[in-house]
C-alpha cells in the first residue's frame, strides 16, 4: 500500500467513526496514529464522553475481532489471560482464551483493578503474547489494547504503575463535545424512535495490516532524529521532572511521527509531525517531582514548555521526493 493509498484509507475510517462518535478529529487521529504505529492506547477522561463507543467504533471501522473488559477490584488476572480447564470427556487440561484473545481489546477501567492484575497486560502489550502455567499463547495480529480510565474517581482506583503506562503509545482525552457536538447529542436524545448513527466497516484484518507497513518505510532524515531525540533529553533536564521520557519513549516518539506523517499523505517526516504528536506520545512517561504536582503543573505543560526551548531544525525536501 502506498502513502497516499493509506492516508485516503485512514481518512476514511476517520470519517465513519465521526459520522456516530461525537468527538473532536485530532483525538481520533492521534488514537488512528496510535493504531498505525503498533502502538496501545489510553483514553483518560471523565465518565460519559464516549471513550467505550470510540474504542468500539475503531473496532468495527476497521474490521476487527473486538473484546471488552470491564475491569474491577475483584478481577483476577486468570480472567484476562485465559486459563486450563479439565474436560472430562478426556481427561485432559485444555485452554480456554481469556478475552485478551482478540485484535481490538478495551481495557475499560483499568484504574480500577489491582496492581497485579493490571500487569496481566504487561506482557500482552509488550510481546503479543501470554503465558499461562508455563505455557506461551501467541495473541492474533494485529492486537491493540484501548484502555480507559477515569480522573475524577480516587476511591476504589489504582494508579497505573510507571512501567504499565510506558506501554502505551498514545495517551489522550477526547474531552466534553464543543457546542455543535453537544447540540447533536441532544438532537439524537430528542430523536429517540431513529436509530442512532452506527460506524460501518471501511476495512478488513488484512487491509489494516498493510496500513501498519506503510510508516516503515517513511524516511526520517538525520536533522528530525536529532530533534526526537533532543526533545526527549530535554525532558530529563527540566527542574519540574523526576523521572524524564525513557528509552522507550524515544522509540515511540519516532514511530508515532512516522504514523502522524502517513496521515498528513507525506513519504517523509517534518518537525512539524513529532511536534503534533509529541505531548500524547509522551505526556503520560513523565514523573512530576513532588513540588510540581502540589503546584498543579500538567505533564502536557512540561511537553509544552519542551518543545518551545528545543530549536526546529530547518528542513528541505528528502532528495528521493525531488
């Protein structure tokens, strides 16, 4: 598949989840890039503005198996993972897939379990796979966890641990509905014999695997690597930061900017496209040092305050596009 073949391609499912999603556009293109990238998902924000429509909708647009986990305090990680049950009949152990089993997983509260079965994920996330009583079970491709979770409610919640949320790709918020949106969802309340908007596949299993491809081979020119990589060190030297962007990060910066340049139809990555896709990519990997959380400053102001210090190198057209 071609740049502009997937850029067209990712427009399109952009299009259909917004014909039945209230949402702004850049959040479901970062969450697209997310996808695009290999990547995993959180989506933090309060109760009620569509984060489980949203991870369903992608699910549906993009022709994937989709499952749903509700996540709770008593929630084992057994039931996430799958586990070996003796069948009679033969006397044998067999295993039975736990809902992890699907391309499109939605991890839906995940603040609300454990610590230990939070980390039931961790290795699903990084390797595309489980390990149940030794045993190892490879996950389908492609495999994205959407995950969710909710600010505004500390009683009965647990923080994701640092380690679980370097997993993600992406973290975003899709944030309350601007006027226009808030005036539809009351038209379709008022409407309520016709049916609501519903998101129709735009691609299969196979199409979106070749969408993965593409960002592989966008070029990114020394002058942009030095910029990832200059603006993920910054982070490590502001006096608000503990714990700065890991190596992880750095990676996922890289990637995401590639995905954000096949969105834009571009064979090449611009300063322009990590800037875009900076704060999601790594808001969420730093630690803020106490005194800058008592002061209220947001891991996204830091990104901010970041990619204002760092220089934009100047760019020209890679010379394979001349």
């Amino acid at each position: 598949m071609s740049v502009p073949d997937a850029a067209a391609t990712a427009e399109a499912v952009v299009d259909e989840i917004l014909s039945a999603v209230v949402a702004d556009r850049t959040v479901l293109e970062e969450v697209l890039a997310g996808v695009l990238a290999r990547g995993h998902v959180l989506l933090e924000d309060v109760p009620g503005t569509g984060k489980t429509l949203t991870a369903q909708s992608f699910a549906t647009a993009l022709g994937l198996e989709f499952s749903r986990i509700q996540f709770t305090p008593d929630l084992m990680p057994a039931d996430i993972t799958g586990s070996y049950v003796f069948e009679e009949e033969t006397g044998e152990f067999h295993f039975t897939p736990g809902p992890v089993f699907a391309n499109v997983v939605l991890a839906d509260e995940i603040n609300r379990a454990p610590p230990k079965t939070q980390s039931a994920l961790l290795e699903a996330m990084a390797e595309g796979q489980v390990t149940v009583d030794g045993d190892t079970h490879e996950l389908p491709e492609p495999f994205v966890v959407i995950a969710t979770q909710n600010p505004v409610e500390q009683e009965g919640t647990f923080e994701l641990p640092e380690a679980q949320r370097d997993r993600f790709m992406v973290k975003t918020s899709l944030g309350y509905p601007d006027a226009e949106g808030t005036r539809e969802l009351i038209d379709r309340r008022a409407d309520r014999d016709r049916p609501d908007p519903t998101v129709e596949r735009v691609i299969d299993r196979e199409r979106v695997l070749d969408l993965q491809r593409v960002p592989e081979d966008v070029a990114v020119e020394e002058p942009v690597r030095d910029y990832i990589a200059e603006v993920c060190r910054t982070t490590r030297t502001d006096g608000r930061v503990d714990v700065g962007v890991s190596p992880r990060g750095v990676q996922r910066l890289f990637e995401a900017s590639r995905a954000r340049a096949v969105l834009e139809g571009r064979e090449y990555v611009v300063p322009e496209d990590s800037k875009r896709i900076a704060a999601p990519t790594l808001a969420h990997r730093l630690v803020l040092t106490p005194e800058a959380s008592v002061d209220g400053v947001s891991r996204r102001a830091v990104i901010d305050a970041v990619l204002e210090d760092c220089e934009v190198p100047a760019m020209e057209r890679p010379s394979a596009e001349q």
